[in-house]
C-alpha cells in the first residue's frame, strides 16, 4: 500500500536528521506505461547522471537459466537498429561521460553521468536499449564468449574467487539465492536467441524499472524530455516473475571442504539473517562494523594484529531483498591451520554474544554509520542510486534521509541479540578453503 501511495502523488522529501548535511529533495510520478521518475536538482556542480534501474536479478531466473541478468547485463550494450554494434559506450565517451552496469541478486542498474548539456543524449541512449535492444546472434554469441570469460576470470581462475558461489549454494536449499548472478556458463550456452528474447521483454520494460535523473537540471525542462524519449515506449505484457518460495529454517550446521588453488587456508561461516530493512538488519549491519570496520575492529586486532591467525578478515550482512546470509571469514597465516582462525572467529563472536559492548565503542559505531550514510549521498550519481534502491525495494525513497534513523535506533542490547539469536552453530554453515595439494 505504501508504494501504490507514492506512485500516486507527488513528493518532497521532508526532514534530513544528520547535523549539517543538506535535505535531499526529489520529484517523483509515473508514466502511464508504469516507469517511475525520479527527478533530484543538484546544481553545484554542471553534471547530470541517470540511473536506469531494473527489478530483475538473479533470483528471477530459473534453475536452468542462471546467468540471464547478468547476461543481459553486457549484452544491453550492444546496441539497436539506431546505434551501431559497438557504438554505444563510444558515444558515451566522446561526449565527456563516464557509464557502467552491475547485476545482484536482486536488480541490475545502468548509469551514466555526464556533463549537463548532455542529457537528452543520455536519454535516447537508455531508451534506446529499453524500446529495441538488438538482440541476434552476432551480439548473443559476442556475449555468451564475454561472460564465461568473465567467469573464468573472477572466479574460476581467482584464488578464492568461488567464496560466494559454494557460500550460497551451501546455505540455501530452495531460495534462488543458491545461485550468484555471474551464473554457470552451461545455461548460457544452452539458452536459444529466443529465451533471451523472452527476458528481455519480461523484466527490460517500463513497469519494471525506475528512472532516476540526478544534477545540474531544470525539473520542468527534464519532465518534458523523459515524456519525450520515455513515454511512448510500450508497457510490458508478460507476467513479471517474482519467486514466492521461502527458504525453511536450518535445523544444524552445514560443514564442508573446497579445495582450491590457493596456499593458504580460509574459512567462511555464513549465518541466516532477516531482509533488508528490517529492524534486526539494521542491528546486524552496524554488528559487523564492530567485528571487521576498519583496522581497530575486534577481529582485524585479534586474528591479524595480535594473534597473527590471519592475514585478512572480513564480516559482511549481504542487503538483499529476501532473508540473506551474514558472512564472516579469515583467510590465516602462513602456518596456521582454518581451524585455528574458526575458534578465533568464534570466539570472538562469543563475546558479543555475552557482554555489551562499552559505551565508547558504541559512540565510535554510530558514528561510523553517520559517515557511511553521508557518504554514499556525497556524490550526484550516489544519490541517484540510492534514491532508485530506496523506490525499488521499498517503494518509499524519503528512506535517503531518513535511514540513518533506523541505524540510530539500534540499542547495544539489540547488538548482543541478534549476535545471540542469529549467529549460532545450528544457523551456520562452515566452508574450509584448504589447497588442492591437500585433497585426498
């Protein structure tokens, strides 16, 4: 209901809670054929940039198509019956911009920031690949060759490159979650010109996606512009695929061995834990500043500075739109074992689970989510992405000025339950990342 709300009246954003930092105001409404625009004004510097983003990522596909969204991902670049094979990102650059694309789980964004002047260009370009992408074999058989290359390279042939592809594909069992958006290149080769079709005119479409226009722009002027390049290009017809399964509580730990080619052991404990945006979130979000933000972080002092266990450490809730996973891994030291870096983790874990954390360690996390918020929105393009993930997620993008209140709300009992409730063996899966010199 909230997001049917918003699509019907247009909004201001209302109060910026931050000392100091500027009230972040936006135009948003809808075109007829169900785009959503969002239009920001920033003239303090003579840039514009646009962020195109779709509610289709990897867990929108089926278990013997992973890979689409990425796929599209490059293959969105190839051009149409108006800009030649080839052409799209030259046109970009020549005229002074600066463009890219990513895919998650759950979305895939284009964005191109370029001087002012150049945004009807931006416009025709991006409408462009919306209304008639070129999709034949030239371009499908170009991309299938560039992604598994990609594959290969990130992650096939990158010590420790497959981390997040064994960590899903180990903790969920029926949530598409279990495969990554980089896909298995099997599926892509498998998949006809006319499957790929079919994506692109299931989720590429107006009542898919949000349109967000950040920088040196006149409201009016741009409003008039989106309707132009915008407007005329057909609502989708096709049912938009949202997966509706739920993954089952894990009852026991999940444990198990990769072998790779690395020198030095790893291991990576992965705990279920609730979406985006809810409240226990928040608290899991600011849980892993304490253990791995910055080099003073409880487990970057324990295991790298102090003990010498590891030479690198991380903690990471993954913000995804369905229930996700907290990730915590060490890779050790030379000569020591993923055992000892486990008891470490754990044990450090087992700390906040027991005690509070002192009241100047709490001051030190809050403000280091102030500085993370006031970040992200420092730039034209980081507020166009972040007022898109707002509207595409939870239909509601004042949350760019007023999220910061839901960090700020977290207690430091709420630190120690979640690190109680969620962070348990029963919870957990365990991968060691040994070398392949030692498989049997």
């Amino acid at each position: 209901m909230r997001k049917i709300l918003s699509c019907l009246i247009l909004l201001l954003v209302v109060p910026v809670l931050l000392p100091g930092q500027v009230n972040i105001q936006y135009t948003q409404y809808d075109l007829p054929n169900g785009l959503h625009v969002i239009l920001h004004r920033d003239t303090s510097v003579p840039v514009v940039s646009q962020v195109m983003a779709y509610h289709v990522g990897s867990k929108n596909e089926q278990p013997d198509r992973t890979g689409f969204a990425h796929f599209f991902e490059h293959l969105m670049f190839e051009g149409s019956p108006n800009i030649k094979r080839g052409e799209f990102m030259k046109i970009v650059q020549n005229a002074g911009g600066t463009l890219n694309a990513f895919t998650t789980f759950d979305k895939t964004v284009y964005f191109i920031t370029a001087p002012s002047n150049q945004l009807e260009l931006l416009m025709w370009l991006e409408s462009e690949r919306m209304l008639h992408l070129k999709i034949d074999s030239i371009g499908v058989e170009t991309q299938r060759g560039v992604v598994k290359e990609e594959r290969k390279q990130s992650l096939e042939n990158r010590p420790y490159g497959s981390i997040l592809e064994e960590t899903m594909q180990h903790a969920y069992k029926v949530h598409p979650y279990r495969w990554t958006p980089i896909g298995t290149a099997q599926y892509i080769d498998r998949a006809t010109i006319d499957e790929f079709r079919r994506f692109y005119k299931a989720f590429y479409v107006p009542n898919n996606a949000c349109l967000v226009i950040a920088g040196d722009i006149d409201i009016a002027q741009t409003k008039e512009l989106v309707q132009k390049y915008y407007g005329d290009i057909p609502r989708g017809t096709s049912a938009i695929y949202r997966p509706s399964v739920v993954e089952p509580p894990q009852q026991a730990e999940i444990r198990d061995s990769v072998f790779d080619n690395i020198q030095l052991p790893g291991v990576i404990e992965a705990y279920h834990m609730p979406a985006q945006g809810t409240a226990d979130y928040y608290a899991l979000s600011m849980l892993t500043t304490i253990l791995s933000g910055g080099e003073s972080s409880r487990l970057n002092k324990r295991l790298v500075d102090n003990d010498k266990i590891a030479i690198a450490t991380e903690s990471i809730p993954m913000d995804l739109e369905d229930p996700s996973v907290f990730i915590v891994l060490a890779i050790t030291n030379f000569g020591k074992t993923a055992k000892e870096a486990e008891t470490a983790l754990d044990e450090e874990i087992g700390k906040v689970q027991k005690d509070l954390i002192s009241d100047d360690e709490f001051t030190k996390i809050r403000n280091q989510e102030e500085k993370a918020f006031i970040e992200k929105n420092a730039t034209v393009q980081g507020k166009a992405m972040e007022l898109a993930n707002y509207y595409l997620f939870f239909g509601d993008c004042g949350l760019i000025n007023s999220e910061i209140t839901k960090f700020m709300a977290v207690t430091k009992e709420d630190l120690r339950r979640v690190a109680q409730q969620y962070l348990t063996p029963k919870n957990s899966t365990v991968l060691y990342y040994l070398p392949k010199a030692k498989a049997k």
